[in-house]
C-alpha cells in the first residue's frame, strides 16, 4: 500500500518545509508514501529551479495560475500514484495516530473519507467535522456565536458526520474516482463540504476519528475579514443551487 500526500503551497516554502517533516517523523519504516506539493504561486521558471533544487524531498506540481483549493488540489492529485490519498494544509503538523487512522480507513470499504482529531498550538480541541450547512443551520450557527460563543461538539468518539473541514482529508483512491475529486468551481470554502456531500450520494461514509491527532490553528478569515467572508457566502450559494437547501 501506498500512501500520496497532497499539499498546497501558496507562497509557504517554510510551512510546507515543516509540514514534510511531520510527515517523515510519523511515516512507519513498512509504508511507502510520496509527497506532492501543487504550487499556486506562479513562480517564475528561474524561482521554480530554486525551489526544486533547495526542496528535493517532494515531488513538485507549479501551476500556471492560482485557481485555488480545490483546483490546486485536483492538479496535485492527477500525479499521484497512492491508494491512499491525503489532502493536506502546509500549516498542518502530524501528531499521533496517522498509521492507525490508515487501517481503521482500509478495514472497512464503505468508508470514503475519514479525518482526525484538530487541535491548536495550545492543545485546544478545534471543531473539525459539522453538519452540511443549510440557511437554517447558518442562522443558528451564527446566533449560538452571538449568544454564547461557539457550538459544543463530542471530539472523543469516532463517529460518522456531514462533513470534515479540509485541513486533512484522507480517502482511498477507490473513494476520490467515485466522486471524481474535487470541484473546482469553488474558489476557497465549501469545497471540503462538497466533497464530503458526494462521497455521501455516492454511498461512502464520512468518518471523524478523534484517535489520530494533527495540529492545525486555522485563521477563520471569512470571521474576521469581508473580502473572505463574500468569499465564503458566493461558495455556500453555490452549494446551495447545486444540492439544494435541505
């Protein structure tokens, strides 16, 4: 079995630096895996030669334009020769439970995607899997904010959600052909939420698996800045038109 992680750059030569070497620290000697890092920057061909020569632990994708996650993503994904593949942020470190959350994954096919447990650099438990947001949860969503901060969720079960937020998203090749990846209409938001919503149509299970463990902080912009959050609202509206409000 092979594992193929996928992660994009956008001008985070240090992060994805850091990211790779989680990813060797907590690969057992008996896996193979690959690293793949798709390359939104539109580096120059002389930046390009740099990089190559001063990163020689992955395998390099330079896209010629920034489209984006998802398409990022699926360009990265198109040169990966895993059966296991793993969707990931540069800003993500791996902490504990990576080879076990791979043989829960294989132990059971109906399972298509399957994440792990977030925490940030201070050990806080981040809300890492939601329920697929339809104008009535957003509304709720964003009241409970208002009122009383955020929504309580359990992180110590492994259950089967909606969705998983796509900071790292790990499924079997099997899976991503079924749903024929990522849907590269969204911009940024929403497309971790479509991905899940297919995997589901197409009769695989999401599963959150609190006993594998990453860090990630998350900035949350679309909380914090306008320009994210017509982002964010053009992506929900159109995972609304496309699967419906319910």
């Amino acid at each position: 079995m092979k594992l193929s992680f996928i992660i994009i750059e956008y001008h985070s030569l240090l992060e994805i630096r850091t990211s790779c070497a989680s990813i060797r620290d907590f690969m057992s000697s008996e896996l193979d895996y690959e690293i793949i890092i798709s390359s939104n920057s539109t580096y120059s061909k002389g930046e390009q030669g740099k990089i190559l020569a001063e990163n020689q632990e992955g395998k390099w994708v330079f896209n010629a334009r920034n489209g984006g996650f998802a398409y990022a993503m699926n360009e990265g994904l198109k040169v990966a020769t895993g059966d296991v593949l793993i969707a990931m942020n540069p800003d993500v470190k791996i902490k504990a439970g990576l080879s076990e959350m791979i043989n829960y994954l294989m132990s059971d096919s109906s399972i298509g995607l399957i994440a792990p447990r977030i925490v940030s650099r201070k050990g806080v438990v981040q809300d890492s899997y939601r329920d697929f947001i339809t104008p009535i949860r957003f509304i709720k969503r964003h009241c409970i904010r208002l009122l009383h901060g955020e929504e309580k969720f359990d992180t110590n079960r492994i259950l089967q959600v909606d969705w998983v937020i796509g900071a790292f998203m790990m499924m079997t090749r099997k899976s991503y052909e079924a749903v024929d990846g990522f849907d590269d209409g969204y911009f940024l938001y929403c497309e971790d939420m479509d991905l899940c919503k297919r995997m589901h149509l197409c009769g695989y299970s999401v599963v959150y698996y609190p006993d594998a463990t990453i860090e990630y902080e998350g900035t949350r912009s679309a909380r914090r800045s306008w320009k994210y959050a017509r982002i964010f609202m053009k992506s929900l509206f159109r995972y609304w038109k496309k699967f419906g409000i319910k």
